[in-house]
C-alpha cells in the first residue's frame, strides 16, 4: 500500500503537467499559424472564412510577410494578359479569353499570398470587366479587409458601389 502513493502522486503529477506541455509543442508562432492557414487553403480555394483568417493574423505581424516570387511572377502574367484584353478592341472572344487567364493567374498568385491587397484589387478588376460582378465584389470586399483603414480602402468602397449600380442595371 505505501508503494502505491509515490506511484499514484507521480501519475497525478503528470496527468497535470504533461498536457501543459502538449499545449505548448501544438502552440505555433503567427508565423507558422500563417504558413499553416496558406496550406489549408490551397487544399480549400473557395474558402472566404480562411482567406478572411489569413489576412487578419497577417495585419499583426511585423514586418508583414514578403510576397513570394512565384506570386509576383503569376501578378505580372495576370496583369498583362489583363492589359492585352483591354487593348483588344472589337474582338470580345479574344478579349475574354485573355481576361480568363488574367483570372486565373491572379487567383494562382492569391492562393501563394492570400494577404496581398494588389492582386485582389486587379482580380476585382477583371472580374468586373468579364461581368462577373458578385465574384468581383467578393475579391474587393477581400482587397478592403486587407487595409481597412487606406485611401484604397475608401476608392474600393467607392468601386462596390458602382458595381452594384451596375448589376441593378443589369437585372430586367
């Protein structure tokens, strides 16, 4: 019996210090939390929640984490294939098949870096300009919670409400 009480002392000890320290191996740093988030969204695309998630713990940290140069590689792609469909007068096919790559690039360049305000700004724009006005409210709305408090903050607010006069317009 009197074995019994170190033995029994030494399994509470553990029962109450051991999950402490399994708490603090499963805590990870912001950024690792951040790298988690990028990971899980890759597997999830269409998950808002998440990207909303990533965007708002990469506003704590300092210095804000680098765009990838895979990412800024897919942003040019997209920029100028947004740039030839503007420049595409009087052939729609090739103007939207163009806008469809600058899309999908744009969208590559987000799931590498959710937190980059200027791709959802120019995803927003080619959205918009295919007509695909709820998608492109949705990445404006993105673009703002990435700086809630700029000028382009403001000039993106600015921007819903003349896509939403222009799908008003567009309902018969």
């Amino acid at each position: 019996m009197r074995q019994s009480k170190p033995i029994l002392f030494g399994a509470i000890c553990v029962g109450l210090i051991l999950p402490r320290f399994m708490i603090a191996a499963e805590t990870s740093t912001p950024r690792e939390m951040l790298a988690q988030y990028v990971a899980e969204l890759q597997k999830a695309p269409e998950d808002q929640a998440l990207r909303e998630r990533i965007i708002r713990l990469e506003l704590t940290l300092a210095p804000l984490p680098a765009v990838p140069e895979v990412a800024q590689q897919l942003f040019s792609k997209a920029t100028f294939f947004e740039r030839e469909a503007g420049s595409m007068q009087g052939n729609d096919a090739l103007a939207l098949s163009a806008r469809g790559f600058a899309i999908s690039s744009y969208k590559e360049a987000l799931l590498i870096a959710p937190w980059w305000p200027e791709a959802y700004y120019g995803l927003s724009t080619s959205l918009e300009a295919s007509g695909r006005l709820n998608e492109a409210v949705t990445a404006l709305n993105l673009y703002v919670v990435t700086r809630p408090n700029s000028v382009g903050a403001s000039a993106a607010e600015d921007r819903l409400r003349a896509i939403a006069v222009k799908r008003d317009r567009a309902r018969p």
